[in-house]
C-alpha cells in the first residue's frame, strides 16, 4: 500500500464493499472517521471494516441514511448530522475527505452536496479495467486489481469563487475577500495554494491601507506582489498580468509615504484626498467622505507650513505667524491640556495667505464659495449637527479642494480593479 501522510478527517460511505472500505481507512489514516451508511451497513461495518481498521481514528462516528435509493432522505440525514459533527471535530476547510466507493447514486450526490465545502479531495476505488489506462492508480484490494482515483473538485470551481473574491475587492469588501481568497487557499491544491495565499494577501494589504496602516499595508503589497509577479509567469489567470502594474505604482506610493522620515508627509495629504473619493464613489458615505476631504484639506495646509515656514500647526509660536494673527493665536487657540498653540483648519491658511503663500491666497479667493460648503460638513451627523451630508455637497467642496491644491489625478494612488 502507497505510504501517505494522514488525513484530518475521512467521510466514507460504506454500503455492501467493506475490503474497499477498509484499505481507504488505512491508506489515508484519518484521525476522525465518520461513516455514512444504509441502516443494513451498520452490521457490516461493525463486523467486516472496523476489526480490519490498522490503526483506529482518534474519534468516529456515523451517519444512517433510512433509504439509500433516495437523494432527499439521504441528503436530509447528511446535512443534519454532518455539520454539527465537523464543528465539534475542529474540521475546518480543506481537512476533509470523501470517500464515495461504497455510495449508492443517492448517497453519492447527498456526500458530494453537504461534504463539498469542507473537501479537498474526493476518492474512488474503482474496478481495474482489462485495458491498460493512465487514470488512476492500479492497486491490490483483498487480492484484486483495483483502480484508486482520487482529485479535488476545488481546483475547477475555484475560477468561480475567485470571481466572487475579485467583485468583493472591487466593491471595497477587502476584509470579505481575504477571507474567500483565504478560504480558496485551504481548498485547492497545493500548485495553486500560492495564487490564491497571495490574492488573499493583497486584499487584506489594501484593508489595512484602508485603516491607514502604512506600513503594515505596504509589507503585505510587497509579498502578494512577488507571488502574484511569478503566478503570472507560471500559468497564473490570464488577467494577472494587467493588475500587477496598478499593484507596484501602489506599492511605490506607499514606500515613499513610509519612509518619509519628515513629521508632516506631504503622501498622506493626497492618499486622503483619494480616501475620500472612495467612501463617496464606492460606498456613497457622504458623511464620512467630507469628514476625510476636511482632514485631506488640513494635512495639505498643514504641509506647506512645515515644508516652507517649519510651522507645526499643533504646536505653534505664535512669532512663527503673521503680526496680525498672533495675538488671535495667543487668546483662542492655547490648548488647555498641554499647553500648547494649536491652529484650526481656517487659521491655518490665514496664515499661509499672511505668509505669502499663494496656496493661502487661492484658499481666501474661494473662501465665499467654500464656506457654505463647510457649514453643511459641520452641520452634518459627523460634524456637529443633525442633518446628513449630500452628494453634491461633497462633490463641490471636492472640486474646490483639487483646484486649491492643484492637485492633479494621476498623482492620486488609485486602487486597481481585479478581473480575474
């Protein structure tokens, strides 16, 4: 008998072929053994399989179907028991076998139904053909040639899952698609576990960038990017290629806004700007959106600042600004806890108009377009009031706040789009 590792967990149906049955059993070496039976192969397995068992499983158990004939009470039975029975065995995905020599059609297509999400592999032990065949391997069961087949019905239907995976990452579910890509990963094969332990670290890097964790985003982008590079050369889906050049600009945006190793990153200012515009495009969060725009606004002012005048707009002095701000500064803008000048949003582009900045100018040029606008941010359920935030609220302010910083698209990171 072909020496191999053991298995997790084995589901065998066991009807009238107890030989058959016993040499899967010590082949695969389950450590949980659950048999699916007709109520007359109770007999049989206690009597012809379970004596000949070489080494008995750490648990077993099984499942009794009252009519092998019939696909809806086997199926019934099966989905019952079965689940409840991998949940308290600590089975998860891909742990599972099936065996389906012994089933009857109906109890084949009841094991095949309720086994399939937990399966990575489906054996047979089929009758040795008096013509040679390259299918199959020629083994020797109670002294006769056997045909043992065996595949993973996970490395066909996984393309089908893997589209779901791409529409959650293209709809911003990147915590739902680590977890498909991931669950994908324990299915297959072990050829295409790599494909898909990579998709799965690269949804879950832009879930963390989504969460504005740089670092950690920029490590998983870097890994999924390798393994995704060699999937593309070795057979990978034939889209893969498309995506790895939006995945490296990605992974360079964030190298740079990592490394910064200045106090005020001018990255992050423009990585908000595009945070923003995803909330308002994908998911339609127009509350949060202009929260984000508003923070993309400061971290903008607050650059400039630091780049051109080494202001740090939480802790100011007030002989840093222009004359006619700093007594303002000194009576409003004094923090109580820390004691320290804090500038507000507004304040700070008075201060880069005063300092004869012309991003500060543009700001007091279209400050009577942009404060009706920042009314309706504070007015709203994030800001201070009670009124939601609308669309084209946002969207004008969003106009005003790219044509204030000059800021032009393809300096935004843009997100790619998985087709895969």
């Amino acid at each position: 008998m072909p020496a191999e590792s053991p298995i997790k967990a084995l589901l065998i149906a066991v009807s009238d072929d107890a030989p058959a049955a016993v040499y899967t059993i010590n082949r695969l070496k389950p450590e949980l053994l659950c048999f699916f039976v007709p109520e007359s192969g109770q007999g049989l397995v206690e009597t012809a399989v379970q004596p000949h068992i070489a080494k008995m499983p750490r648990r077993w158990d099984w499942v009794v179907t009252p009519d092998a004939t019939r696909f809806m009470v086997s199926y019934q039975v099966l989905a019952q028991g079965f689940p409840s029975m991998l949940r308290a065995w600590e089975v998860h995905a891909g742990e599972l076998v099936l065996d389906l020599t012994g089933a009857t059609p109906a109890m084949a297509a009841a094991l095949a139904l309720v086994g399939i999400a937990s399966t990575s592999r489906i054996v047979t032990l089929g009758q040795a053909s008096p013509t040679p065949s390259s299918e199959g391997e020629t083994v020797l069961v109670d002294g006769r040639e056997r045909i043992w087949l065996q595949g993973n019905p996970w490395d066909e239907a996984a393309a089908l899952s893997r589209r779901e995976g791409c529409e959650l990452f293209n709809r911003g579910a990147y915590g739902a698609a680590t977890s498909l890509f991931r669950l994908i990963e324990a299915r297959v094969s072990g050829g295409q576990k790599p494909l898909y332990h990579a998709l799965a670290d690269l949804a879950e890097g832009y879930g963390l960038w989504e969460r504005f964790q740089y670092r950690t985003a920029w490590e998983k982008l870097k890994t999924s990017l390798k393994a995704l590079d060699m999937a593309s050369v070795w057979g990978g889906p034939p889209d893969l290629k498309g995506v790895l050049p939006a995945v490296k600009q990605n992974a360079g945006f964030l190298e740079k806004l990592v490394l910064d190793p200045q106090d005020v990153k001018e990255a992050m200012a423009f990585d908000l700007l595009a945070h923003a515009r995803r909330r308002a495009e994908l998911d339609h969060h127009f509350e949060a959106a202009m929260t984000i725009l508003l923070r993309a606004l400061e971290a903008f002012a607050q650059h400039h600042l630091f780049k051109h005048y080494r202001i740090k707009t939480w802790d100011v002095q007030p002989d840093q600004l222009p004359q006619a701000l700093r007594d303002t500064c000194r009576t409003c803008y004094l923090d109580d806890v820390d004691g320290k000048y804090k500038l507000p949003l507004h304040a700070q582009f008075r201060a880069l108009a005063g300092l004869g900045s012309q991003v500060g100018q543009a700001y007091l040029t279209q400050w009577p377009k942009m404060k009706p606008l920042l009314d309706a941010a504070s007015h709203g359920v994030l800001g201070h009031g009670f009124k939601a935030v609308k669309a084209e609220r946002f969207q004008q302010l969003y106009d005003i706040v790219v044509k204030l910083t000059g800021v032009s698209d393809p300096s935004l990171p843009r997100f790619p789009t998985l087709n895969l």
